[in-house]
C-alpha cells in the first residue's frame, strides 16, 4: 500500500510540475502570424450571413495586434455590402496548441486556438465596431463545441454567432 501511496504521490506531483512549466511558458510573449486561408462563413440569427478574409500578427504578454482584412455582408432577403476591417484590439487569446491536428502530426510551429479582437469596420464612409473572433482547431485541446471558423458581433446591430465554414491558422513567429 506504501508504493502504492508513494507512486500516486510522484504522479500527481510530476503532474502538478508539468501544468506549472506550462502556466509559465503560457505568460511568456509569443507571436504568432494569422492567415485566414480562405473566406469564413458566419450567420446571423435571421439569415444574414458574413464572410471574411484577413491576416496579420499577434502578441500574447503583452498584447497587441495588427491585422486588417476584408467582408462580405450577405443579406438573407438579399443583397450584400462589402467593406474592410481593421484590428484595434486583441482582447483574448486562448490557446488550444501547436503541432497537432485531429490527432495527426504537423509543423510544431503551426498552432491554433481562439482569438478574440475588437476591429473597426469600414463601408464607405461608414465605420462601425465589431468583435472578430477567429477559431483554429488545430492543438491537443480545442473544445469539443470548437469549429474551424469566425463569428462576428456588431453591438446593439447584429451578431454573425454561427460558424459555417473556415479555414485559418496561426503560425508561431517566435
């Protein structure tokens, strides 16, 4: 019963280790490339659907963000506008790994995760502001309810909270 007591005893304690080196590596800054590979689908309650495109960089401790992109405001009655969008913010990013993709190996510096931006959008002379959220699923541990994708809300207009498609990744700069 003593080796029994000792092993669980060195288990969690090298686990307790391995969760604190990683809470560690987690606050130190990190860059990381975004690429919208090709245009993200989200939808809107009532139909609407938005599609957007975009890249640029971000760092995590401290935070920053420079990424600007374009979209497509497809009404479902009808009819669409485009415009641009423009990163002010980077409000979250959480994590969800590096070099994994369902399980399958791939580049240790491809990563995925969700970030969350406060951009500015622009049709014309009109400007807005949103919040852009980017899904990656690539990792060891993206949420089951996680998929490849975007939403976008406009406060007090609409929110696109419906993933339909999406390709993106982040690639690790440093």
């Amino acid at each position: 019963m003593r080796r029994y007591i000792a092993f669980v005893t060195a288990v969690t304690l090298t686990a307790t280790l391995l969760v604190s080196a990683t809470a560690y590596a987690d606050n130190e800054p990190q860059t990381f490339f975004l690429e919208m590979e090709s245009p993200n689908v989200a939808e809107a309650p009532n139909g609407d659907r938005v599609a957007v495109t975009g890249e640029g960089t971000f760092t995590v401790n401290p935070k920053s963000v420079e990424a600007e992109g374009r979209f497509t405001h497809t009404f479902a009655g009808g009819g669409s506008l485009s415009g641009t969008w423009n990163a002010t913010q980077l409000l979250e990013y959480q994590s969800y790994g590096c070099g994994v993709v369902f399980g399958s190996p791939i580049p240790p510096n491809l990563c995925g995760g969700a970030l969350k931006m406060r951009v500015t959008l622009t049709v014309g002379t009109t400007q807005l502001d949103g919040i852009l959220t980017v899904f990656c699923v690539i990792g060891p541990n993206p949420p089951n309810s996680a998929s490849e994708g975007i939403t976008l809300v406009v406060p007090g207009i609409i929110n696109f909270n419906r993933v339909v498609t999406g390709e993106n990744v982040y690639v690790r700069l440093d």
